[in-house]
C-alpha cells in the first residue's frame, strides 16, 4: 500500500478515535448519540478496509469472553428481575459496545502497543477540555472556581468531564517522565482549572493519586530508598499544601465537599445534601443486597430500590449497585475482567514495557472511581477496559515470542554440540 495512503487514513482513523471518545461525553445524553457513534464506528472501519485491501479479520480474544460473559449473565438475570426490560436495555447497551471496540480492534491490533489508544484519551480530554472553556465561557470559569463554587451540569455531567480531564492530566505527566515534553504539556493548565471548577473530589483525588504513584514507579525503578523518601515527601507536601488552600476563599466549596466526604467515609454524619442522599442510597443497597445476595435483584433494576427514598436514580457506587443488582454472581462475573489483567501483567511482567505502567495506574484508578460512580455500562469505561487487555495481549505476544526465540536458539545451540 502506497505510503502516503497509509499515513492518511492511520491519522483520520486516529482522529475519529478521539472523537468517538468525545461523542460519549458531549452526545452520550442525546437518543441520537448513538447514531454518531455507529457512524464514526463505520467510517472507521471504512479507512480500515482501504489500508488492508479490503479485508477484515475480527480476532476474539480474552476482552470479548469476560465482557460478553456478562452480558450473558444479564440477559440470564432478566428472567427473575423485577423490570425485565430495564435488564435487557443494560444487556443490549453492553454488548453494542462491545461490538464497537471488536470493530475497533481489527485496525489498532496490528500495532505492538497501545500508545495511539492512550494517546486518543488524551487529546480527548484536552478537546472536552477546551470545548467546556467555550461552553462555559473562560470568565465564568474562572469566577466560578474564585467564589468557591462549582459548575453547574449541562452538555455533560460535570464529574464525568473533570475525570476525563484528569485521566488526560495523568496521561500527559507519563508521557513527560517516561518519555519526553511536548508543547501540549501547557494543555495541563486549563485542565486542572477545569477540574477545580467542576469542584470533582474524586477527580482531583485520583488526580493527585495517579501523579503520585507514576512518580513513585519511575523513582523505584532506579532507586527504591530514594522512592519512598519521595513518597513521604509528597505526603508532607500535600498536607502542608493542604492547610494553605483551606484558608482560601477560592477553594472553600471544594474543601468543604472534600470534609463531607471523609464524614460519610469514617460513618459520621455528611454536611453536603448530595453526600447524604449517596449515604441514603448505599444503606437501602446494602438492605437489598441482604435480601437477595446471591443472584440480586435484577440488572439495572436500582430505581425500583431507590424508590422508598422518593427518587429513582442509581446507587452512586458501582460495586453497591452491583451486588444489590446482580449478587454476588454478577459481581464476581464484572471484576473477575480485573482480575484476569491483574494476572496478566504480573505473569508476564518480564515485559519491559512503560504502557503496562499507566495502565496498570489507570485501572487502579477506576477501580477506586467504582467506590463513586455507576460504570457498569459506561461506554468510556469499557474504552479503557478495551485499552487494558490490548496492553496485555501485547505482554503476551510479546512474552511467546520471546520463548519461541529462546527454544529456537536452544534448539539450534543442541544441534550444533550434537554435530
């Protein structure tokens, strides 16, 4: 294939990759959302069968058996749900996506690492980003973070743009110190900005969290004494960085968010309505999840839960709404996905690779997000999911290859004593 050709379509399929990420933000509300995510979806594998010559060749591989494996467990679970049809619209929603990322993976399995995947949801978020400042406008922004108040929602929810925004922040500081600056790096300012705006504590938590424990890896990897000093350090800094931003005014919404926090966390009382509503869902989640530990209530079914409380929303955390929605076997059938990459990157941990470090980052980092967030059926978690078992499907391709070489060598080496 002729080698302009080739760059062409590589730069417009990786384009449409971020926006595609982009359209589960600023679209993800709208009915019609999903018919620019087939379309992007389609234009991409368009571009792919021009770069392969017309030919695609869908590959199943470990993502496919736990996310469908799921899927079946939901479609099961709609037999003894209480609203049937709330099961199968969750089952339905997952196994499209999982198609989407199927799709997707026939163009990006042909590279040996994930970068251009971790690059999309960089630029992804630096896009929603800058798209928020216009939305928003900069000023309002700005006197926004000032007063100590927070943004209100509006083409998205707020928590989902600052976390997107910070996993672009931590994505950028990999970059800086596993490889090298770039002009985007400025791009991290406003982000922060944003961030702060939005007055996410989870964002700016796990922000604070992945920046830390990158620094903390690239400290290690050279000098594990000098790695834990820093790591104290950083614990000295923080609270003292702590105690000077409490005293400011521009920061008091936030602070106080962040104090509520920490109430329902240790069982005291929270002083945030949006915390005591979140304390109210986990308590009648953990009745339900009494009531029917096993194969729970039903999938998606969490608004008839909420119900007493004289709202019908979701449990605000994931593992909750899990095992009050589909038992203890739902739950084991989700994160045993988790557990399986968990293994992967540890047996073939003999692959030097830097991805596998910021993914590994990235999905602790969701892991803790689930404490605070519904994800269960998200199309950008399920992104990031795609992007962790590509990663360790590379260490293992990677890691046979490495063998096959090795008994090779071995194998030759014994033919020529034998001789």
């Amino acid at each position: 294939m002729n080698k302009e050709l080739f760059k062409i379509c590589d730069n417009l399929i990786f384009w449409l990759t971020v926006f595609l990420i982009i359209t589960f933000f600023v679209f993800g509300q709208y009915v019609w959302g999903s018919l620019v995510i087939i379309a992007i979806i389609c234009s991409i594998l368009v571009l792919t069968l021009i770069v392969n010559k017309g030919k695609i060749s869908i590959k199943i591989f470990p993502f496919q058996v736990f996310t469908v494996l799921f899927v079946v467990y939901c479609l099961l679970n709609a037999t003894w749900a209480r609203d049937a049809k709330q099961t199968f619209e969750k089952a339905t929603t997952i196994f499209s996506i999982i198609l989407f990322y199927t799709f997707l993976d026939v163009y990006y399995r042909r590279f040996f690492n994930v970068t251009r995947l971790i690059k999309a949801i960089l630029w992804a978020g630096y896009f929603l980003v800058g798209y928020s400042f216009l939305f928003y406008k900069p000023t309002t922004v700005v006197q926004t973070l000032l007063s100590g108040n927070r943004l209100p929602n509006a083409f998205t929810n707020v928590n989902g743009l600052a976390l997107v925004a910070s996993f672009a922040i931590i994505i950028e500081v990999y970059f800086l110190i596993f490889s090298k600056a770039s002009w985007q790096s400025v791009l991290t300012l406003p982000s922060a900005i944003l961030i702060l705006a939005t007055g996410s504590r989870k964002a700016l938590l796990f922000l604070v969290v992945g920046v830390a424990v990158l620094l903390f890896i690239k400290f290690a990897k050279n000098n594990l004494i000098k790695a834990l000093f820093f790591l104290l350090a950083c614990l000295v800094f923080g609270f003292l960085s702590y105690k000077i931003i409490e005293r400011l005014d521009a920061f008091n919404g936030i602070i106080q968010r962040f104090e509520s926090l920490v109430a329902v966390i240790t069982g005291k009382t929270a002083t945030d309505s949006g915390d005591v509503w979140r304390l109210a869902y986990l308590e009648v989640g953990k009745e339900q999840f009494r009531r029917t530990p096993l194969l729970g209530f039903g999938i998606g079914n969490s608004g008839y839960i909420t119900m007493p409380l004289g709202r019908v929303t979701y449990l605000h955390n994931n593992y909750i709404e899990l095992l009050a929605c589909g038992g203890i076997v739902g739950t084991v059938i989700y994160y045993s996905a988790y557990l399986y990459l968990f293994y992967a990157f540890i047996r073939y941990r003999r692959v030097k690779s830097d991805e596998t470090v910021v993914c590994i980052v990235l999905m602790i980092i969701t892991l803790l997000l689930d404490i605070g967030m519904v994800s269960y059926y998200d199309k950008f978690t399920y992104f990031c999911m795609y992007l962790f078992f590509a990663q360790a499907r590379n260490c293992r391709d990677t890691t046979l290859a490495l063998e096959r070489r090795f008994n090779k060598n071995r194998c030759s080496t014994k033919l020529l004593e034998a001789v």
